[in-house]
C-alpha cells in the first residue's frame, strides 16, 4: 500500500512541479512520476535533517520540501532526458 501512495503522491507533485515550471517538459508522463516520487524522498530527507519530519497536525513544511525537491528533480531530468534523446523534436 505505500508504494501505491508513493504513486499517487508523486503523480501529484510531478504534474504540481510541471505546472511551476516554465515552458514545455519534454518527459513522458510516466517519467514526471518517477522524477515527482524522486522530489518526494528528496523533500522528506531534507525535513529530517532539518528536524521538520514529524510535527503535531500537518507537515506543512515537510510538505513545501516536497514540493520544491519535486520542481528540482522535475526541472533537472527534463534536462537530462532532453540531453539524452537528442534535440528531436516531435508535434
């Protein structure tokens, strides 16, 4: 069950995080997946080693964390994955 939520979360944050960035990611869907569940474990790392992890209601900031590794890890891997392809472009 947390790998389907892992799932979901980074289906989220990934769309999230494609949706902050500016101009057109050139990943396939299922890649922004793995690059927002990426984000996620980035965020999470980040609110445990500044203490934020686990607080009394909602994480808000482990939240944000999440959120900006997700834009990170989305922004570079489209990078990445266009570095990798090649400049073809399909329309």
């Amino acid at each position: 069950m947390q790998w389907l939520w892992a799932i979901i979360v980074g289906f989220v944050l990934g769309l999230i995080a494609r949706a902050i960035l500016p101009g057109k990611q050139h990943q396939p869907l299922w890649l922004t997946v793995v690059f927002g569940m990426l984000g996620s474990v980035l965020g999470n790392a980040v609110a445990t080693w500044i203490g934020v992890n686990d607080t009394g209601g909602i994480d808000w900031i482990r939240h944000l964390l999440q959120l900006v590794g997700a834009v990170v890890v989305v922004g570079v891997g489209d990078v990445v994955y266009v570095a990798l392809r090649g400049n073809r472009r399909t329309t």
